[in-house]
C-alpha cells in the first residue's frame, strides 16, 4: 500500500504527531548571558562561606546533642523522673486511690441511694405529681377550654368583622385610589426622566470616562508597566536561579571540606586513639578485670554470704 490512499490510523497519527512533540527551547541572546554570569559567580562568592558556616553550626549542633545533651539529658531527667514515679508515686497514688473508694465513695454513693433518691422520689411522687395530675384533670383543663370559646368569640365578633368591613369599605378603595395617584404622578414622569435625561447623560459620561481615562490607562499598563514588570520578573528569576546553584554548589564545596577535615582527624586522631584503645586500654581493663574485680568480688560474696549464714544461725 506504499502508493496507494494512507490508512485513518496514520492520518490519526500523523495529526497528533505535532503536538506529541515537546516544544523546542528557545534561544537565549547576549542579554540574558551578560546578566546571568555575574549574577551567578557574585551570588557564588556570597553564599560559599555562609554554607560552609551553616554546615559545620549544623555538624556541632547535632554532635552536642548526641553527645552531651541527650545523655545529660537522661542522667538528670529521664531515670530520676522514672524511679519517682514508679517507686513513689504510683504506689502512693494506688493508696490514696484505695483509701478514697473505701472512705469516701463508698460511703457517699450508699448515702445518696438511700438516704436522698429514695425519701426525694417518694415526696415527689405522693406530694408534687399526684396534686399537679388532680389540678390539671380537675381544674386548669375545664378552665382552659372555656376560656379558649370565650376568646374565639370575641376574637370572631369584636376584631375578624370589624377588620373585613374596614377592608372592603375603606382600605381596598384608599389603595386603589393611591396606586392610580402614584402610577400618573411618580412612575410617569420618572420614566420620562430616564429616558430623555438620564440616558443621554450616562451615554456622554461614560464616553469622557472611556475617552479620558480607560484609554490612558491602557496605554500606560500596555506600553510602560508590562514591559517594566517582565524586565523585574526576568531579573528575579535569574537572581533567584543564582542563588539556587550558588547554594547547590556550595553544598557540595562544603561537602568535600568537610569529608577533608574528617579524614584528616581520623588520621591524626581517631587511628591512634583506636589503635591506643585496643592494644593498651582492652589488654589493661581485661588485666584488671581478671586479676583484680572478679578475686574481690568472689571474696566479698563469700565473706557476706558467710556473715549473713552466721547472723541467720545466731538469730534462729
């Protein structure tokens, strides 16, 4: 089928084909070089030392705080907090916690129960309820229906007849008489007003208003502040991507400073202090642990045990 009439799937992809395409970058002029680069290596210049600041404030910060601070922290907090409340507080709170459910509850719970709830729902019952349920049954619902047909009548003959013939025989012709009255002498000559006065000067108004000032301001927000706020927003976005890179590159020309300042430490100090460590301080503390603790310890335990197995026999 190479000559003959193309398929509908490669017209369908031969029209989506353009967008599918990413668009292409456009070029960037002398412009934009000649503002960047100084931009970038001053910004470059400012923010290398502030970074490598920060890092190593950052570096000391969390070596006190693994160091000095959370274990200072646990020695004078954390374990005499723990040891109060678990050897003191809690027992002294299930005490005090006994001692009130058995002093105070109990007793006060069985005397409200049977000396207030039970005298207060048999004085309510016998000495409020029944006489209320006689007074309503008795009196107040007689009452209540004839006063309620005595103001309906009254209501019927004294305000319902008098008001439907002051509707029908004065307000309804007033009303008429006064719509007829506002229709020929306000809502004519207003909308005469409106439209041979009003209209024409609204029309005039508005075309000073376009002409003297819409236009104006067009042209000044067309031709003087976007072009001024494009050349700001250009300048704060390459400030901004400046500070971006400055700051990336920093990050790793502190990085390498300080992988630097470590390796030489580890030489200077961390290998000897290991090698100190494991071939002086290990052999020494086993030496003392071995041929000191354990002998003292074991004569210590043998003298308490025999001195407790000799007060023991002596008490019994």
């Amino acid at each position: 089928m190479a000559g003959g009439t193309p398929r509908a799937g490669d017209r369908v992809m031969g029209i989506m084909e353009p967008e599918m395409r990413p668009a292409r970058r456009e070029p960037e002029g002398c412009l934009v070089a000649a503002v960047r680069l100084p931009v970038r290596i001053v910004v470059l210049v400012v923010v290398v030392p502030v970074r490598m600041l920060w890092d190593l404030l950052a570096l000391c910060a969390r070596t006190l705080h693994r160091t000095v601070l959370r274990p200072l922290g646990r020695c004078l907090l954390v374990i005499p907090f723990t040891w109060l409340w678990r050897a003191v507080l809690t027992p002294l709170g299930r005490g005090a916690g006994r001692l009130v459910q058995y002093l105070v509850v109990a007793p006060a719970v069985w005397g409200w129960r049977y000396l207030v709830v039970a005298p207060a729902r048999w004085l309510w019952r016998y000495l409020v309820v029944a006489p209320a349920r006689w007074l309503w049954r008795s009196v107040l619902v007689p009452v209540g229906r004839g006063l309620a047909r005595l103001a309906d009548a009254l209501l019927t003959y004294l305000v319902v007849a008098p008001a439907r013939w002051l509707w029908r025989g004065v307000l309804a012709p007033a009303g008429a008489g006064i719509a007829w009255l506002v229709r020929h002498l306000v809502v004519a000559p207003a909308l005469w007003g409106w439209r041979w006065v009003l209209v024409p000067v609204g029309r005039g108004a508005a075309w000073l208003l376009r002409t003297l000032v819409a236009v104006p301001l067009v042209t000044l927000w067309r031709w003087v502040l976007v072009p001024l706020g494009r050349g700001l927003a250009f300048l704060g976005r390459e400030v901004a991507a400046a500070f971006a890179v400055a700051w990336r590159v920093a990050g790793y020309v502190s990085r390498a400073a300080g992988r630097a300042v470590k390796w030489a430490l580890w030489q200077t100090v961390g290998r000897p202090a290991r090698w100190f460590y494991r071939s002086v301080c290990t052999p020494l503390g086993h030496f003392a642990r071995d041929a000191v603790w354990r002998p003292a310890r074991d004569a210590v335990r043998a003298a308490l045990s025999t001195a407790r197995r000799t007060l023991r026999r002596a008490l019994l």
